[in-house]
C-alpha cells in the first residue's frame, strides 16, 4: 500500500466512523482542537479526502472522539470482532480456562 492509499484510506476510515456518529466535520474538528476555527473544517475535509497527514497525538485525539482505537482508523482489523458473537463468547470461555489453569 502506498503512502497515498493509506492516508486516503484513513480519510475513509474517519468519515465513516464521524457520520456514524451523526458529527459534522466542524463538530469533529472542535472535539479534537484543530487549529483556528475557520480552518476546521477545512482540516478534516482534506483529511477525509487523504490529503492531510496527522501527526500521532492528532491521532490520538481523533480516536477518542470518535470513540474508537487508533488502529481501526488505520484499518487494521481485529480479527475476534470479526467473530460472531458466539464464537467471541466461546474463544473467551476457553481464554479465560486457560487462564485459570495456570
């Protein structure tokens, strides 16, 4: 993947999670302190658009307004949630067995 892929992935990945959350980007922007206020909403409408490339602590602040981890903005998937919830309560059943056995 390269550099332009992954930032416009994460501009996709921050849009989504935002209007899930029914914010609009100036919301979004005000939660996580962008610059001045005329450049909020600019700020994230180049980010959505992968053309902005937030530093780590922006990160950090994007997530938890959105209220999710930094890795699920950069599309990395945690393979249990993608588990039924079923097999998440077996696999924790089993997990916390093991655990106990020690």
């Amino acid at each position: 993947m390269t550099d332009e892929e992954f930032l416009k992935m994460l501009g996709r990945n921050v849009r989504d999670r935002r209007k899930e959350l029914g914010l609009t980007q100036t919301k979004l922007a005000n939660r996580i302190g962008t610059a001045s206020k005329e450049n909020q909403r600019s700020y994230i409408s180049k980010l959505e658009a992968g053309q902005r490339n937030p530093g780590i602590v922006l990160m950090r602040h994007m997530s938890e307004a959105l209220g999710v981890s930094i890795s699920s903005l950069v599309g990395e998937e945690n393979r249990f949630n993608l588990l039924t919830k079923e097999n998440q309560a077996i696999i924790s059943t089993l997990i916390d067995k093991l655990l106990s056995n020690q």
